[in-house]
C-alpha cells in the first residue's frame, strides 16, 4: 500500500471509515478490514464507536508501528481544556497511549483557532497523538492556520468524491505539503449506477466503485476512507488500489457534474467563501 509522507508522518492512501458503525457491528467490522489489508482506520469522539474500534486494535496481533489511527475532537469541545478532555477520553476508549493523527472534526463561528490549534500542538508535543490537523476547513479557514497562525497541520479531511470538485483546496493543500483525506469518497454510493464509470470499470475489469477510488488517489496526495460492514465490500474497495486509469478514463470523469455535496450539516461553514487577499 503506498503511504503520504506528510508533517513527519506516513499517512497509508488507502483508509477505513467507521462513521455510522457502532457497536459489534463496528468491532467486527474493524476486526475484518485488518485482515483484509487496512491500515489506516479512522473514527471520531463523534461518532460514539471508538471503544468498538480500541476493542477491535486490542484484539489485533498487529504491531502498534504497523497501524494508522486518527480521531477528531468535536466543534463543541474547542476550548484548551475541552480538547484535553476529548483527548484523554478518546485514547481511553480506544486503549491507546497516543493517536496518530488528531483532528478538529468542523471549524464552528467564533472558535478562538490559534488557541484550538496551540493545545493540539502541545497534544503533539506531549506525544498523545504524532501529527495534528482539521476536517471541513473551508480555503480562507486554511490560509489562516497555515500563513497566520502557522500550525503544522498533516491534512484536512473533506468530503470528496467525483461529483464534487476541491481543486483550489487541494492545490493549495499541495503548495504547502499537506495532505487531503477524502470522505464520502463513493458519493453514498451513488457512483455504482453512474454509466461513465460503469463503462471505465468494465474497460478495466474493475467495479464504478473502485475507479472512483484509484480517482481520487491519482489527484496527487489524496488519501480515502470509504466504509463497508462486510468484507466483501471491504476487498473491493482495497482492490482500487490496483486499478490504473488511463488519461481517456480521466478526461471521462472530468464531464461527470462536479457541484453536488452530500454532507451539509446547519452548523457548516460557508462551502465557497473565497480565498483571502
């Protein structure tokens, strides 16, 4: 599996999602995508589901060094000692003594975001999570923790997916060595009807699924975290890592429509606000 190299950290492209999944349904869930090749699993105080995920790493005989594990801290609990909190709640739940990637889930209207990202720093420094970064920050929010308050962010993790186009985030991203986690990556799974990619697939011998996958992971340092219960949909999602695209497939994708959003909760930022001077 090829990894991102991004702020000190190897990021593995291919990811596991566990949004939505509580519970033995999580555990076990967790427990196959190990086996079957995942590395990188990904979870949130949010979603109620990181004790499932820490009983499911318990369980693995893989090494600690071998595994990539982020969680988030809500947009409700920005505060230095709120953070801390979530912190220690989160790596008590996954019965971890540190996290790999620590996350603020949404930026929120009047967050105080140079003293957020300072304890997410000090977090780092303390070593309870190696690298630090956000989720659902807009461009105008990124230029403002990368050129004024100069954190060293690993990624921002955004919904992305071939229906939805985040060039300027990802270029800018890119300019500045940062990485991009992609959500939602299978448009809710509304890619396995599309008959652009169903013909791709059938080109490639692969499914519309996993051409939009190897997509995503060819637009430079995108990582992706789709989600599947069962294992037959776990094994086809990690196959897209064998899929190659030709230049065709991607002038084909490039004419599927690129504005349509699937995660747009009331407390979102403004999607579109443009870049600052």
């Amino acid at each position: 599996m090829s990894d991102i190299e991004t702020r000190g950290i190897l990021l593995p492209r291919m990811g596991f999602g566990t949004f939505m999944m509580t519970g033995d349904t999580c555990k076990s869930a967790v427990e196959s995508a190990l086996a079957v090749g995942y590395r990188h699993i990904d979870t949130a105080a949010r979603y109620e589901n990181e004790a499932d995920v820490g009983a499911a790493l318990a369980q693995s005989a893989l090494s600690r060094s071998d595994l990539h594990v982020t969680t988030k801290v809500w947009h409700d609990q920005l505060a230095p000692d709120a953070i801390r909190r979530s912190m220690g709640e989160s790596l008590r739940k996954l019965k971890l003594d540190h996290v790999d990637l620590f996350l603020i889930h949404w930026p929120t209207p009047g967050m105080d975001l140079p003293k957020a990202l300072e304890t997410l720093v000090a977090l780092k420094e303390e070593g309870l999570t190696r690298a630090i970064g956000v989720a659902n920050f807009t461009l105008p929010l990124l230029q403002q923790v990368v050129e004024e308050i100069r954190a060293p962010i690993a990624c921002n993790q955004i919904e992305y997916h071939v229906y939805l186009d985040q060039t300027p985030i990802r270029a800018y991203l890119a300019d500045h060595g940062i990485a991009v986690t992609a959500y939602c990556p299978i448009a809710k799974g509304e890619v396995a009807e599309d008959a652009v990619l169903k013909a791709i697939a059938q080109r490639h011998g692969a499914t519309p699924a996993q051409v939009a996958l190897r997509w995503l992971m060819d637009q430079g340092e995108v990582a992706v975290i789709p989600k599947a219960a069962g294992r037959a949909r776990q094994l086809e999602n990690f196959g897209s890592l064998s899929v190659v695209l030709d230049e065709a497939d991607h002038a084909a994708i490039a004419t599927l429509p690129k504005a349509r959003r699937y995660v747009n909760p009331a407390f979102a930022p403004e999607w579109d606000a443009p870049a600052r001077p």
